[in-house]
C-alpha cells in the first residue's frame, strides 16, 4: 500500500511524488453551525487542504500492523533531532506539540528528554521588557526583524540545548509559514550543527485545520492566554482574528519541490487525526506493507499520528461539541466576505 515497492528497500530518499504516503482513517469531524461561523469570520479560517500527492494511499491495515513493527525497532544510538512545525495560528501545533511529548516520553520512550521551544514565550518575554505590544504588521520592515528576532532565538535556545546534550529531541514551535523562513531554519540548524560537530536531523511537522468548526473553537480558548489577560472576550476574539488574517496574506504552502530541496523528513495531519501524510524518504516495508523507519523517533511520530484520533483527539472533539453546544456566542462580524 506504500507509495515505495514492497519488495527491498530504498537505498536514497525518493524525490518524485510517489515519495509521500497518505493514511486516512475512519474518522470524520463534523462542522457546528458553519453558516453561523461564517458570517462572523467571513473569508478567514478557509485555509485549504493541499494533497502533495494526488494519488493517496489508503491502509487499513495500517493500525493493526504498525503495532507490531513499532517494537521491533531498534535504537542503534540516542538521536539528535529537531522537529519544526508548520502551521497558521489556531491550527493546534502547540497543543500537537505537547501531545507528541506525552506520548513518546509516556507511551514510547521515557528516557528520551524532550522540550518545547516557543517563539511566541520569547515574543512575549520582549513585550514585558519593552512594555508594548508586538503589532504583527508583516508589511512593516521593523515588525518582519522583531519576527524573525523572537524566532530565532528560541531556535538558538532549541540548538544550544541539543548540542550542550540537555534534550534529544526539541520542538521549534513557531507558525513557520513562508518558505523562505522554513528555508532559513533548515540552514540555521545544519550551519549549527556542522560548526559543533554535532548531527541534528530535522523533521518538519505541519498542523492543518480545514474545519472552520475547530479553528473557531480553538480562537475562544486563545482568549484565555497571556497575550489577552484581562481583556473582554469580544475584543480578544477580534484581535486574535486580525493576527490569523496577517498570517493567512503570508502563508505558503509546502510543496514536494520544497521538501527535495530541503532534503528533511516530513509529516503533515490534519483535522485532529482525520488524515496525515508523511515523506521520510527510506522506509522498511513490513506486514501488511506497513513501512518501518529506521530512525526511532520518526517511527514514534508516525504511529503517534496514527493514534492520535484515538489518544487524545476524543476529549477534545468532546470539549468543541460542548462549546457549540453551551457556549458559542459569536462576535459581531468583523471581516466581511468578498
């Protein structure tokens, strides 16, 4: 069922489309009054699906097996990696984030010393010294250098900490939506890693949401965080939307060329475990034509997401129902449809 024959192994990674597999699972996410969304948010929140490869690959056998493989994989030494994630804001990568924590130290691997490294905690780290909002203006000269300042340096924090061999895994937890700044990050760690003599890989792990549903309720729970302490509701919804608006102008999908170029292993899920699609170049096909990674940690991810529906997707799915059901008190619009 791999896009790779299920007779050997591949000796390089694969650059054409039949690099990339794609896992659907039984799961659907239903929409809450999307109508209703709609004429509150207008054009936003409508971030499209991208398929990197028409041809998608559909395993059901796919849960079964892997958990028979996942044991078998051997971990020759302790790995450094970097995973970057990809994402527009309300998309759900830090709380992905966080998950995949949980899941490899508690489910996987307890030794294995995981941190996250946010750009948003250093963002706000400046605002609380230089006592003002950042504007997320991207048309700004100063706005794009205040930005591209926070994120990397929590990157450097995330690298500094792999090669004083504090954590082996570190999660850059920033939108990284251009790619140009994908680009940038990926040149950032190998230029790191040669000058120490230290070898990180590199997964990018993108977070997309096309239910408007979800992305909406994910925005309500925004105004409880720090960036909106004390302000009314209504006013942090309004500016949350207006940041997600500036984000969307930007936004840049990731394409096969892309991830040949960067030459980095990658995996994207979307709508809370409904789907993901991975490219990691060398695979062991398995039982069933599962593949198997050779790389320990890819191998927690992928199974990790094809859990994750199961795992950890059901109480949230619960808390979106509850919110639409109980709580959902829309804003007046702001953003109208063209």
């Amino acid at each position: 069922m791999l896009s790779e024959s299920s007779t050997g192994v591949s000796s390089t990674r694969t650059q054409s489309t039949t690099s990339i597999a794609t896992i659907q699972t039984a799961a659907t996410t239903p929409e809450f009054f999307p109508s209703l969304v709609e004429s509150e948010v207008g054009n936003l929140l409508h971030a499209n699906l991208f398929s990197l490869d028409q041809r998608e690959v559909v395993d059901d056998d796919a849960e079964s097996a892997t958990t028979e493989l996942a044991t078998d994989v051997a971990d020759p030494e302790r790995e450094k990696w970097v995973i970057c994630l990809v994402g527009l804001p309300a998309s759900g990568k830090s709380t992905v984030a966080e998950h995949l924590e949980t899941y490899v130290n508690r489910v996987k691997r307890a030794d294995l010393r995981f941190k996250c490294f946010n750009a948003g905690n250093v963002r706000r780290r400046y605002e609380k010294q230089l006592t003002h909002k950042f504007d997320f203006d991207f048309t700004k000269s100063a706005t794009q250098r205040l930005r591209e300042l926070y994120a990397f340096e929590a990157l450097n924090e995330l690298t500094s900490s792999l090669i004083r061999d504090e954590i082996d895994i570190g999660v850059f937890d920033a939108t990284n939506t251009t790619k140009e700044r994908r680009e940038k990050v990926v040149q950032t760690i190998r230029q790191t890693a040669s000058e120490a003599n230290v070898v990180i890989n590199i997964a990018i792990l993108e977070v997309c949401c096309t239910n408007i549903s979800l992305r909406r309720y994910n925005i309500e729970r925004k105004t409880t965080n720090k960036d909106y302490y004390g302000m009314p509701r209504e006013e942090a919804i309004t500016d949350f939307l207006k940041r997600v608006e500036k984000y969307e102008k930007i936004y840049e999908k990731v394409t096969l060329e892309e991830i040949d170029r960067l030459d980095v292993n990658y995996f994207i899920m979307s709508n809370v475990g409904e789907s993901f699609s991975y490219n990691c170049g060398r695979k062991v096909i398995g039982k069933n034509n599962v593949g198997r990674f050779e790389s320990v940690l890819l191998q927690h991810i992928y199974d990790f997401l094809l859990h994750y529906r199961s795992t950890f997707g059901q109480h949230y799915l619960s808390e979106v129902e509850k919110f639409y059901r109980d709580g959902y008190k829309p804003v007046k619009q702001v953003f109208a449809t063209n």
